[in-house]
C-alpha cells in the first residue's frame, strides 16, 4: 500500500439486483493520467458500475473515493461538480435545446464556468467535438453519430477531471470510430482520466493503457490491452461475442 492516494478508487464495492451479483466486493484503482478501458459480457456491471461512480446507484457495501476521500454521500450533481463526468451509453441530451444550448448548462451547472467562460467553453467544445455545425440544432434532431458526440462534448463541458465513457464508439461505423478516437485523444490532454467501457475492441485497444475485464461481478483480467484480450478466461467469458467485430 502505498501513501499516495488513488485518483479515484473503488474499494471492495458490492451491488446487487435481486438474485444477480453486479459487483462482488469488487477494488479497482484509476491514477492521473490514465486512460483505461473496461470490457465484459453484456450484464456484466459495467454500466452500473459507471452510476456508482458518478452518484446515480449507491453500492450496498463498500466505499468510492476520489483523492482518497469517500464520496458516497455526495449527490450526483456534487460529484458532477467534483469533476467526475458520466455520459450515457443511450444519449440524454435535453432534447429541445439546441446543441450549443446543452453544451452551456452542462458548462455552468458542472463546470460551474462564468457566463463568459461557459460561451467560450462551449464554443471550444463544439469545434472540438465536430458539432460546430449542428450548434443551433435541437438535440432531439441529431443522427446517432452527432448524437454520441454531444454526449461525450456534454461531458467534457463540465469540465471533468475524470470522464468516464459508457460505449460512445457503440454502433459507429469505423470511419466514425476512427474520427471518435481523434477526438478522445484530444481531450486527453485536457481530463486527468478517462475510463471507458466500450464492446468495440479495437477502438479501446487504441486509446487505453490498460484493460480491466469484468464479469459476474469480478475482476477476470487486468493490466497490457493486448494481453488481457488474449487472455483465456476473457475469450470464454466473451464467447458468442465476436471480440474483434
Ligand atoms: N436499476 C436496475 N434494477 C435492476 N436490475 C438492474 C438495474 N440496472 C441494471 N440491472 C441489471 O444488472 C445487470 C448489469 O447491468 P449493467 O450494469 O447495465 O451491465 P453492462 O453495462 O455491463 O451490460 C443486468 O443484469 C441488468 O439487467
Ligand atoms: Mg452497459
């Protein structure tokens, strides 16, 4: 054990839904600058583990720290102002604002801009994001792609220091992954990390540095990308889904 504290920690986390064991005393560790990825069957627990984080679910036992402080008891809209950025594997954007318009409240209600700042955040964000010419368009208009962008540009607009993305690249087609990934290493420079739950391998093995597979609650395999995904006990619990596609 060292003395420096983890970025963020989860530290012997359970969750259950009824009889299916979601976490199971599960401990995971992200430092500053990291990018990681986390892979798993469908049901794994990805995505609750993702609401744990950001305030939406409360573990049944266990503790979420960020800088080696518990933050269990902050709400949602605390963490989100803290710095930890969730978005959403179905995009939910306020679908009757405009583009420019989500990008503003998730820039003053997370991010806690000043108007100024918050405008040119936004502004930022939308050229960033490749969103610059959807800006005064309502939300609820955008295709899929646009759709995944301003989720992740919402994200980034509360000025996250830790972004955690929940399949953003899912249902792309691969030009539209490689564009996605651009992106992502982009704002890399600007969050201090991002994890990402993503079914779409290669995408991952791209950006991250390190892989944590997760299933039936636990931890199956961690550590270099290429390894964990040649790893058997992750092939097996991968079977049926095509681990390359
Ligand atoms: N709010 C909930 N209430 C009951 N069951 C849930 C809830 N959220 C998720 N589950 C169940 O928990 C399991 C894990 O779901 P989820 O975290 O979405 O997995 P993943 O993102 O890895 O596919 C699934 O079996 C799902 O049906
Ligand atoms: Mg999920």
């Amino acid at each position: 054990m060292t003395a420096e504290a983890s970025l963020l920690e989860l530290a012997d986390v359970s969750k259950r839904f009824g009889r299916i064991t979601v976490a199971d005393s599960l401990s995971l560790r992200f430092k500053a600058g990291e990018t990681v990825g986390i892979v798993g069957p469908n049901g794994a627990g990805k995505t609750t583990l993702f609401a744990m984080i950001a305030g939406d679910l409360k573990p049944d036992a266990g503790d979420v720290r960020v800088d080696g402080r518990s933050i269990l008891q902050l709400d949602p809209a605390s963490r989100c102002r803290m710095g930890i950025a969730r978005t959403y594997q179905v995009p939910r954007p306020f679908e009757n604002m405009t583009v420019f318009e989500n990008l503003l409240v998730a820039a003053y209600r997370g991010g806690q801009l000043s108007r100024p700042q918050g405008y040119a955040a936004a502004a930022r964000i939308l050229e960033e994001t490749g969103l610059s010419q959807d800006a005064n368009r309502p939300a609820g208009r955008l295709g899929l792609l646009q759709r995944k962008r301003l989720e992740l540009a919402r994200g980034l607009a509360t000025q996250p220091r830790i972004l955690l993305l929940d399949e953003v690249a899912g249902g792309l087609t691969d030009p539209e992954v490689a564009e996605l990934l651009q992106i992502v290493d982009q704002v890399r420079q600007r969050t201090v990390a991002i994890v990402w739950v993503e079914h779409v391998v290669h995408a991952l093995t791209r950006a991250v540095s390190r892989i944590i597979c997760l299933a039936g609650g636990r931890l199956i395999a961690e550590g270099d990308p290429q390894e964990v995904l040649a790893n058997p006990e992750v092939k097996e619990v991968y079977l049926g889904v095509d681990i390359d596609a």
